[in-house]
C-alpha cells in the first residue's frame, strides 16, 4: 500500500501550524502583561476621533464579508 502522506505544506481548511502560532503569540502576549495596556489604549481611541472609523470597521468585520467581496456597486 502505498504511503499517501502528502509533502505540502498545505493544511487545508483549518491550519495546525497557523492555530498553534496564534495560541503560542496570544499566550506570549498575555504573559507579557500587554493585556491591560493594549484595553487602555483602546478606550483612548474609542474616546477619540477615530471613534467613528473604529465603530463603522467593527460593524464590516461583524457583517461578515471581511474582503468586501459582497458590495453592492
């Protein structure tokens, strides 16, 4: 039988490699103590004017089409 073990690097739907690099820089960023620093420093831009363009990409991203495939022109 023959060994069907394929040599790509791609993973296919779910990425091991791309999962675990995410897991391994969220723990390093966590152990780091950047938690609260970053929450700061986005209170500050919510409380600023940037507020606007923060909210109006926060409703893209929950829209669910984040490369904007499904526009209407």
């Amino acid at each position: 039988m023959p060994n069907r073990k394929s040599k790509s690097k791609i993973e296919g739907e779910g990425s091991y490699s791309g999962a675990k690099t995410y897991d391994d820089a969220t723990a390093k960023f966590v152990k780091d103590g950047k938690v609260n620093k970053a929450a700061k420093e986005a209170e500050r831009a919510m409380d600023s004017d940037e507020a606007a363009d923060l909210a109006s990409a926060e409703a893209e991203g929950k829209a669910g089409d984040p490369r904007g495939q499904n526009k209407q022109h």
